[in-house]
C-alpha cells in the first residue's frame, strides 16, 4: 500500500505543483500585473527550489519525513488561494511563488528518501524509477490541464481551487505510510 499511496501522493502534488509554475506568469498577467513584473515573480521560483531542497534534506534528516512532506508539499495550498482571489497584490503573488517553490524543491528528495527509507535498497532502484516516472507523466499533464480549465472557464479559479484540494490530500496522504520499515518490529 505504501508504493500506492506514494504514487498517489507524488501525482497529486506534482499535477498541480507544474501546472501553478507553467501558468504563474499567464495568471499574474491575467489579473493586469505588466510581464515584465510578472516574470520577475516567477523567477523567485528558482531560488525557492534551491532552499526548498536544502531545508527539505535538513528536516528530514531530523524529523520524520512524512511528516515533513505534509508541511512543504502543503505549501502551495496557500499559493493557490492567494492566486485565485488576486488577494495582496504583488507582494502576496511573490510569496505564493516563493511556497511553490519550496514544495518543488521538496518533491524529488522526499520521493528518493522515502523510497529509501519504506522500500530498502534492494529494488530501490526499481521503485523509484517506477514513481518517477508517473510523477513525470503526472507533471506533464498539469501544465495542459490548467490550461484547459483556463480555456473552458475563462478564469484560472476553478483549476486553483481544485489544486489546493488535490495538494492537501495530496499530501496528508503521506501520513498513512506509517513507521519507517527500520522501525517495523518483526
């Protein structure tokens, strides 16, 4: 059940998570902020994934990381209602792009810890190919699917209300994998 429930957590953040950093210019713009202001808000996004990776390997290396997932991939939950109300102007924007990006950079190094950690080194290799994988497919359909919903409803709310739902069950779902195989009692 642990591959499972990872699967579907990885692919319910990174749906969403793509699709926010594939649209945050087009929605910024949608909502009168001049390009050249909304690409500089975007690009905090990079540094963002920098730290995110950084604090994400400092947490987990003394909390558990489940726990750690649901904190930063639960992030953008935040991000997604301040982009789909426009509340707080510019300075909010920047901030929802700072959260965005450390639930970014938290993604690829939970997955291979967790894997590590649930799974053994045994079929690492395997398993994490394997979630990596879907995690990439998933990432791949979030860009078109905000795209679509923008399309359909003239609006990007609709898509972000459903992302911040699919992000926090996205990531409670990382709750239910439970103690670390380690801690397992045979």
């Amino acid at each position: 059940y642990r591959f499972w429930a990872m699967n579907v957590a990885f692919v319910m953040v990174g749906m969403c998570i793509a699709g926010i950093i594939a649209h945050l210019i087009p929605m910024l713009t949608d909502r009168d902020v001049p390009m050249k202001t909304a690409a500089q808000v975007a690009g905090t996004i990079g540094m963002s994934v920098i730290v995110g990776r950084l604090l994400t390997g400092y947490l987990i290396d003394r909390f558990w990381a489940p726990g750690v997932a649901v904190a930063l991939l639960s992030l953008p939950v935040i991000s997604c209602v301040i982009l789909a109300s426009g509340f707080g102007g510019i300075p909010a924007a920047l901030f929802a792009a700072v959260l965005v990006g450390l639930a970014a950079g938290a993604e690829f190094d939970l997955m291979s810890f967790l894997v590590s950690k649930y799974f053994g080194q045994r079929n690492y290799g395997i398993i994490y190919s394997c979630l990596y994988a879907v995690f990439k497919l998933s990432a791949g359909i979030g860009a078109p699917l905000f795209g679509l919903s923008f399309d359909l409803t003239g609006s990007y709310g609709f898509i972000l209300y459903c992302a911040a739902g699919s992000l926090l069950i996205g990531s409670l779902l990382m709750l239910i994998l439970g103690p670390y195989r380690s801690e397992v009692p045979t």
